[in-house]
C-alpha cells in the first residue's frame, strides 16, 4: 500500500509540475505579446509624430515632431507587460519627456558650467550629442529586455 501512495503522489506531483510548466509558457507568451504590442504601438508613434516633405516624389527631409512623440508614448499602455518591461519603458518615455523640455539639454549643461569660456555652439552640439545618447540607451534598454522575452522589435511590424 505504501509504495501505490509514493506512485499515486509521484504522479500527482508530475501532473502539478506539467501544469505549472504550461501556466508558464502561456505567461512567458502573454508577456512577450503585451510586450509586442507595446513596441507596435511605439512605431505607430513614431509614424503618426513624423514630419516627412515630400518633394517630386522623394522624400526631401523627415523630422520627428517630438511634443506629439511623447504625447503619444505618455498613452501607450504598458501594464499588462512584466515589471522589468515596464520599468525601462517608463525610462524610455521620460527620457523622451527631458529631451523634449522645451529648456532641453543644452540649456541644462549650460548652467552647470557658469565660468565656461569658449564658442557655445560647441557646447550645445555635445549636449545634443549626450540627449541623442540618452535616449538610445533607454530604447536599447527596452529592446534587451523584450529580447528575453523572445521579441525582437527589429522584426515587428505595424499592421
């Protein structure tokens, strides 16, 4: 009686495991497709705050409108994502905010540098240099992230 017990609790305790395996999956899938929708919406973003001219039919200059960017990425809902996802988007989208400051980054750099003598524009094309940096570091953030969750936003596409 003893050993049809162990077999009866090994038994139960695999089809526990197998469950607990197949609940995993099913999250690691819902967290990589809250994920994906989130960088979908992203591009969409960035889409819908460009402003592209046209001229002759070739694209003579295209610019991201960044006010509206961040409007936009301030209404991309991202609760549904892990807390690490969520976490480096909220890094992302404040970056975009600073960068976005209508005083900006040069203005901030300036003011720290009150004896600075020298040509200005230098200083601000290396703060502009260091805001373009910043926000590439928190979208590579975003990305490496999304990566472990077996999404890859090289490969999405907005439909």
């Amino acid at each position: 009686m003893k050993k049809l017990f162990t077999l009866v609790a090994l038994l139960s305790w695999l089809i526990l495991q197998s469950s607990a395996q197949g609940d995993n999956t099913t999250n690691a899938k819902d967290n990589g497709q809250s994920i994906s929708n989130v960088l979908v919406e992203r591009l969409t973003a960035r889409l819908n705050s460009a402003h592209i001219v046209i001229d002759d039919g070739r694209i003579v200059s295209a610019q991201l409108h960044n006010v509206r960017y961040v409007k936009l990425l301030k209404q991309i809902d991202a609760a549904g994502c892990p807390q690490e996802f969520r976490l480096a988007w909220l890094d992302y989208v404040q970056t975009w905010e600073r960068k976005s400051n209508p005083r900006g980054t040069a203005e901030n750099v300036l003011e720290g540098l009150p004896a600075f003598h020298g040509d200005v524009n230098a200083l601000t094309d290396i703060a502009k240099r260091m805001e373009a940096d910043d926000t590439l570091i928190s979208w590579q953030k975003c990305e490496r992230i999304a990566l472990e969750f077996d999404v890859d936003s090289s490969k999405l596409e907005i439909h």
